[in-house]
C-alpha cells in the first residue's frame, strides 16, 4: 500500500480516530459487504462486539455511538456532527436502526457489547460484527481492526502482503533514509518527492485544492474553538479554556517577546477542545494528536513573513512524508505504542514542515522530525475516564511549542545528527512493545487512576 498524504490528514470527526472515525468506519464496511454479499435484504439483527482498548475506553471515547452511526450509513468524513447526537439517541429510544438501502431492523444495547478484558490478536483495537436473518442463521461475520488515525483494515489484511495492484509511484519510500535518498538522488525537496507520488492519483490542482481544503477545516476548527466556551462532555466537568484565552491574548499590548507561543498553545487547545466535543477536526495524524499540526501551521501563516497558500501545501506534504515514514516503520496508534505514537508522532510531522518552508534542507526537516520525536519517547496514554481530555488538550499545546523548538534547532545545526528518524522510531517501536498495556489507551494506570474522577 502506497500510503497518500491524504491518508495522513483525513477529515473526521471527534474525540478519537481509532476509537471513534475507526469504529464508524468499520461498521459501514460491514453492512457494506453485507450488500455486496447479497445479504442486506435477509438481515434482521446484526452484533457489534468491540475489543480490547476499544472495549477498555470505548464508552468515554464514544466508540458506542460511532458504531450505531456507521450501521445507520454515517460516514466520518460527512456525519452532521449537530445531528448525530439525535440520531443514536433515536435508535437507543426506538430500539430499532435502518440499514443503509436495507431493511429496518431490532437493535438494542444487547446488540453492542464491549469486552473489558478481552482482545482479539490482530491489534489492540479489535471489532467483531455479525449478521442474522429471521430464523437467526449466521449471513456473515467479519473483524476489523482500527490500526490508528482512522486506517481500518480487516482479519485478512493484517497479516497480508502488501498489495501490488496499487499504481507505482515515482519516488517510492518506507523509511526516512529511503526519502532522503531519493531527495539526493533527484535534488529535490521533500515536499516535491511527495506532490510527485501524489501525481500518480491526483493533477497538481487537485493536490493543492485538498491540501487547502484540509488547511480550510484545520481553520475552521481552530475559530469554533476560540468562539466557544461551557464545559465539555463526558461527566469529567473540564471547563473550556480556549475562548477565555483568546479574549486575553486579543486584549493583550504588544511587547511580550514568547506572545507567539501562547497563541500557538491556543490553536492547540482550541482544536482539541472541540475534538472533545465531537466536533469536526483533521486526523493529524490521529484525532487525540489533532491539534500540533493545525496550532504550527498556524504558526506559519501568523508569524512568518511571506507566508501564503503555496507555503501551506508544501507544509502539508512534508508533514505527510515524514507521516508516512511513522506509520509504514512505527506506530500512530495510542493503543499499541501509547501517546509516543499520536503526539510524538505529530509533533515529529509538525517539525518537519515548518523546517521545510522555513528553508530547511531535506537533512534538516530529517533532524527536526527526530528531535519531535525523540523527545516524546515513552510518553504513556492514560486519559482519565477514557475520554481525550485529560491530560490530551494540555498535552498538544505542550507538543506543539516543542515541535517549533525542534525545526529552529534543526536549521541553526547542517543536518548532522547522532540518532535518525529512523533509529527513534525503531525505539518508539521497541518501548511500546516494552510499555504495559494500562499505559496505552486502556485508561487503567497512570492519571486515570491516580486522578479522582468527580
């Protein structure tokens, strides 16, 4: 699979890619393959089981809802996130759901269970869904799993080769010295190796038309953020901070030298207080991640002179790049790696694109991605109450200055470092495979016990 940078930066919806955009994926891929199979007119009854982390802190990530909401042909990327809400209460009221050009059939909280303790093999992040007819005879039964930043594969493609019938792409790359080989060998910046892979789906106008729209939901994220106060869902009371530090910073006189960096922590919570919400936001890589990416590209087009909308998309590309090297060699997912692979990872692409189009050389966004990285090494997923509050919105304006700090290290240095981008991800690899599962999304260590609830 030769993975896009539009992979690496979907539109989506909130709290969680892997436990929410995930979820409601794999469910309309099943009733999807329901009808391709011939079977959706026979349905009568369909079970949803969810496993592992998703079982753990699906409830506070609203993997319950997503489900109902892919079942009902909701997708990710086009759900009213005004009107869904509505619609699962309408089913858990009615106890019954309308199957997507397909029957109407009984469902009711029997029909969704999450396991607590149980997993299936594939990944952290299991899903089990099954069909039956009138006299209850099995019509089919299929597992998913949500791998991270939304990417949902089934039973068989977990452990199957790598599809050859994707189309070959000019430059193509899995790990950071493959993309800066490739950068030496054309003198090409990482941001053109990139737009030249995407070439093989897309005209230059398309790739620059997406990017910007994916910049446009970015921005607009960040403004509902920054206009809305009140307190967040999921019975933790965490009151909204990102309005009252906007009126404060609006108000402020100029003169404050680190200003730019309040404004950057900003973006970042504003973006991750409406993915708390369930709002719309971008998969960056993951939605827990969400706000790194958007809160320095803001950054950008704020405080740099000269920047403009062909900046933006090369940001973009390059943060894809490096993106695609994290996700084909590590991990994005909270539930296999812990937070070192959201927003380690995050803060790895945000480096990288700001080093890029602030005339970093393919070496230095190279550095500026591992110095993100490696200082995010071990970093634990432990949201309290299994929702994407604690300590998650603090933890992106944290990521995000230090993703700034990473690219302006990397171009005061040549490039030349001691640990690569490669090496760090194998270690991000090696300590999640190390880290006990109630450090990684399961919500059973770290803040979420030592932390009351109220």
């Amino acid at each position: 699979m030769t993975l896009s940078v539009f992979d690496m930066f979907s539109i989506g919806v909130g709290p969680s890619s892997s436990h929410t955009v995930g979820p409601m994926r794999a469910a309309l891929m099943f009733v999807e393959s329901l009808a391709a199979e011939g079977h959706l007119d026979r349905t009568t009854r369909v079970r949803a089981e969810l496993y592992g982390s998703l079982g753990a802190t699906g409830r506070g990530h609203g993997s319950d809802h997503a489900v109902i909401l892919g079942l009902c042909g909701e997708r990710p990327e086009t759900v009213d996130t005004d009107a869904a809400p509505g619609i699962v209460d309408a089913v858990r009221s009615q106890r019954r759901l309308r199957l997507p050009g397909g029957p109407e059939i009984d469902f009711d909280e029997t029909d969704l269970v999450l396991h607590l303790r149980e997993s299936l093999p594939g990944h952290p992040n299991g899903m089990r869904f099954r069909a039956v007819d009138g006299t209850n005879t099995p019509l089919s039964e299929r597992v998913y799993y949500s791998v991270g930043g939304g990417f949902v594969h089934d039973e068989s493609a977990v452990s199957a080769p790598v599809s050859t019938t994707e189309p070959a792409v000019p430059h193509p790359f899995r790990t950071a010295d493959d993309l800066l080989a490739r950068c030496r060998a054309h003198d090409l910046p990482v941001s053109a190796v990139m737009r030249a892979n995407e070439r093989v789906r897309r005209t230059d106008a398309e790739i620059d038309a997406g990017l910007l729209r994916i910049w446009q939901v970015m921005a607009d994220c960040v403004r509902r953020g920054c206009e809305r106060d009140g307190v967040l869902p999921g019975g933790l009371f965490v009151p909204r901070r990102a309005k009252t530090l906007y009126d404060k910073l609006i108000a402020e006189k100029a003169g404050d030298p680190l200003a730019a960096m309040d404004w950057v922590s900003l973006y970042a919570m504003a973006v991750n207080e409406e993915n708390a919400a369930g709002g719309r936001v971008v998969t960056a890589p993951t939605n827990g991640a969400a706000g790194i990416v958007p809160a320095v590209l803001h950054y950008y087009r704020r405080f740099v002179p000269g920047a403009d909308d062909a900046g933006t998309v090369r940001f973009l590309l390059t943060a894809g790049a490096i993106g695609v090297v994290l996700k084909e060699t590590g991990s994005i997912s909270g539930a296999e790696v812990g937070c070192q692979g959201e927003v380690g990872s995050a803060s790895a692409m945000a480096a990288a694109g700001l080093t890029e189009v602030l005339g970093g050389s393919p070496e230095q966004v190279e550095n500026a991605a591992e110095i993100g990285l490696e200082h995010h090494l071990g970093l634990t997923c432990d949201p309290i109450g299994g929702l994407v509050q604690i300590p998650c919105i603090e933890r992106n304006a944290v990521a995000a200055v230090q993703a700034i700090n990473a690219a302006r290290i990397a171009l005061r240095g040549n490039g030349v470092h001691v640990v690569s981008l490669d090496k760090a991800i194998k270690t991000m690899r090696a300590t999640g495979a190390d880290m006990s599962d109630k450090y990684k999304e399961t919500s059973r260590g770290g803040l979420a016990v030592n932390v009351i609830e109220c």
